[in-house]
C-alpha cells in the first residue's frame, strides 16, 4: 500500500531529518515513487543515512 500523504512540499533535496522521519514507510514500502525517488538520491551520498537504514532494516527482518 502505497501511501501518498508521506511528502514533502516541492522539488528541494530532502534532508538528513527528512529521512530519519520517512525511514519506517521507506522500509516498509509505504511511499509513493517520486518520494522514494528523493529518499534514494538522499541516501547516495549520505552515508550517516544509508547507516541507519541499514540498521533499521536489520532491526526489522530480525523482528518477523
């Protein structure tokens, strides 16, 4: 389920806070594709965020 009232105004980079509030729906595939867009071109050259989604992906599969 694709959840399109996750954005963020205009066509601004998002940001390191940004990420870290999108990280659940990113992971769980509840974004809509031009927001997952943003997140992933984020992620390519941030790799404080690429950690962390690591980290939350990791904590996930650990839980199902």
């Amino acid at each position: 389920m694709v959840n399109d009232q996750i954005a963020f105004p205009g066509r601004r980079r998002i940001g390191c806070r940004e990420v870290e509030e999108l990280i659940d729906a990113y992971i769980d595939g509840e974004m809509a594709p031009p927001l997952v867009a943003r997140v992933e071109t984020h992620l390519s050259g941030c790799e404080s965020c690429r950690a962390t989604v690591s980290h939350c992906r990791a904590i996930v599969d650990t839980a199902k």
